[in-house]
C-alpha cells in the first residue's frame, strides 16, 4: 500500500452523478456515523423489513473502541445527543452532493455557497436539530461550557468548510459515479459488509477512486490508520463486488484544505478482511453471552452513555436478548422480555 500525505494532482474522472454525504464531528471529537449511515439507520429503524445483522466501518470502529459502546449504539440501540460539529458535517456533505447536481461549468464557489442556506432549511427539520441552538454545548469533561455559536456563525463556518473544497478539487472535472453510494457485499462466510460511499469516481480505463469528505482536522500520522480503516473497508467491498482494487482512496480535510490519499492492493485488502472477520466473530461471541466489556479511554469524554457504563460507577441495562434474537443475532442467553 502507500500512503500519500500531501496533496495529489486531480485524477481524470467521468460518468454520471448519484449522492453523497459521510462526515466528521469536528476537530477533537472522534467521528461517530457518517451522515449517510445516520439516515440509513433511521430509515431501518423506520422499516419493519427484518434485517440480518450486519458490519459498517462506524460500527466495526465502535467495537473496536469499545465493545460496550458497540452494545449501547447496535443491540439497545440508545439515543445518543446530535453535536453541532456533527451536524455541520451533515450540511456540507449536503451541500457538496448538490453541487453536483448542476451542470459542470456551474460548479463555482459561489454557486455551492448559495446552496447552504436551503440545505439548512432541509436540515433543520430533522428532530433535534434547531434545540442545538439553543444552548451552549460542551463535551463532558471539557470543563466550562464554551460561549455559545451563533447561528449565523455556525452557517458561515459551513460555508468557510464548502469553500475550502474548491481548495482540494476542480468540480468542473469530475463527474462521479456514485454518491452517498450504498455498496454491500457477503463474504462466503456469511459476514455482510455495507457501508455507504460518499463519492465514487471512475475513470475511462475503469480505475476506481473512493472520495470521502471530512469536515474535521487531518489526523497526526499515529492516527492515520483509523483514518483509512473506513476507506480500506470501502475497497474491500468495491474489490469483492467489482473485482476491482481502488486505484486510489481520498480523504478530503475540509478544515484544513489537505487531502489523505491511499493506493491498497489485494495483498493489504486480503489482510484487511480477515481483520473484519476477526472483528466479527468477536461481536458474535459478545453477543451470544451477552459479554460486552467497557473499554475506558480519551474517547469516553464524548460517550453519551457514561451514566450506564461500569468504567464510570454505572450499571448497564440487562441485555436485551429478545430484541437481539428478533434482529436476527444469535444468543444463548433466555430470550425474556424486560421489563
Ligand atoms: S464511557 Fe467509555 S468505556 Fe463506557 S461505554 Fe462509553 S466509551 Fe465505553
């Protein structure tokens, strides 16, 4: 594989449009759900279809973390608060797939900032959305909470992130393929991978590259591999499903107008799967003897579930056996309802 900090020259890219959105919560706060997940699971939830389980990049990360949070946000599936630095990413990820609904030569600057202000008027629709603005907000731990963002300030700081864009890349001169694109694949072990792509671009030779927007910082070098793990799990499903390797992957900073780039091959991709199957059996395990341990780090400072996690003097809910059994996970534990 290689790894490419710094900038990169435009790849040529074609094709026709779909939609797009991911996202990051900020400069401190670790990424959660991309936009476009947090939408797919509202629908699930809204769908009385059975699903079986699945793994995304968000949840695998989330395991990884800390299996109770994966247990908190998969099987009980808690409400968790929506942070403004969050939903600035659903915006400009809003924005930046309706850029390219127009026609290529009116991609400008201008033209993606005056698209923020409807995105917003869609945006703030959503439950909990306006209550953000409402009072000022902190992460626990951070001490006093910080003077509240205005609205207006908060929209400006958007298009500040939109403008950034232009920075990174020519909208001119590209035509994605997919946007907001869901792409799934079942591994013949059964593992269902899915996860959604924020844009897919392909190039006349069938070269594919993989672009994800980040309206948070560039991580430090240490941290660039939880960075890729969600664009090496793209290339993986791409890979299965096209028996094409991603000829690059590219995580666009908004914040800092920088650009991670990433070039897999089968080798690392092959490697990379048998760490999602690994990742995998052990979500199962977990689930089967309802055995989700707490893993305490820096990262707790933003988990909305302290107050039920034993690292934090808490007790977790029983585990909802029932409601794992009826979303298809395996369990061994009484299937009683509680309550
Ligand atoms: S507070 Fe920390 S240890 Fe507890 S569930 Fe959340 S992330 Fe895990």
């Amino acid at each position: 594989m290689s790894v490419a900090r710094p900038n990169l020259g435009a790849m040529t890219v074609t094709l026709d449009a779909g939609r797009s959105s991911g996202a990051e919560p900020g400069t401190t706060a670790p990424e959660t759900t991309t936009p476009a997940e947090a939408a797919a699971e509202r629908t699930t939830a809204a769908d009385s279809t059975p699903r079986r389980p699945s793994l995304s990049p968000s949840r695998a990360a989330d395991f990884k973390t800390c299996p109770l949070l994966y247990r908190f946000r998969t099987i009980d599936r808690l409400p968790e608060k929506k942070s403004r630095a969050a939903v600035r990413g659903t915006l400009v990820h809003a924005v930046l797939e309706k850029l390219y609904d127009l026609p290529p030569a009116q991609r400008t600057v201008e033209a993606a900032r005056t698209l923020v202000d409807p995105a917003w008027a869609e945006l703030r629709e959503e439950p909990g959305i306006t209550e953000l603005f409402e009072a000022p907000e902190g992460a626990p731990g951070d001490g006093p909470a910080p003077k509240a963002e205005s609205l207006e300030a908060w929209l400006a700081s958007a298009g500040e992130l939109v403008e950034t864009y232009f920075r990174l890349e020519d909208p001119t001169r590209i035509q994605p393929e997919g946007r907001e694109e869901l792409v799934e694949v079942t591994l013949p072990d059964g593992l269902l991978l899915r996860g959604y792509v924020d844009r897919l671009d392909v190039a006349p030779t069938g070269a594919l590259r993989v672009v994800d927007y980040k309206t948070g910082g560039m991580p430090r070098e240490a941290f660039e591999g939880k960075a890729l793990f969600q664009m090496k799990f793209y290339a993986l499903v791409l890979w299965r499903t096209r028996g094409v390797v991603a000829a690059q992957l590219k995580l666009l900073y908004l914040k800092d107008g920088d650009a991670l780039t990433y070039s897999p091959d089968e080798a690392e991709l092959l490697r990379f799967e048998r760490t999602l199957q690994a990742i995998w059996a052990a979500i199962e395990r977990a689930v089967e003897t309802g055995d989700f341990r707490a893993n305490k780090s820096r990262l707790c400072s933003w988990c909305d579930h302290q107050a039920l996690c034993p690292a934090f003097g808490g007790t977790p809910p029983p585990f909802p056996a029932e409601a794992a059994a009826a979303a298809g996970w395996r369990t061994t534990l009484p299937l009683t309802t509680v309550g």
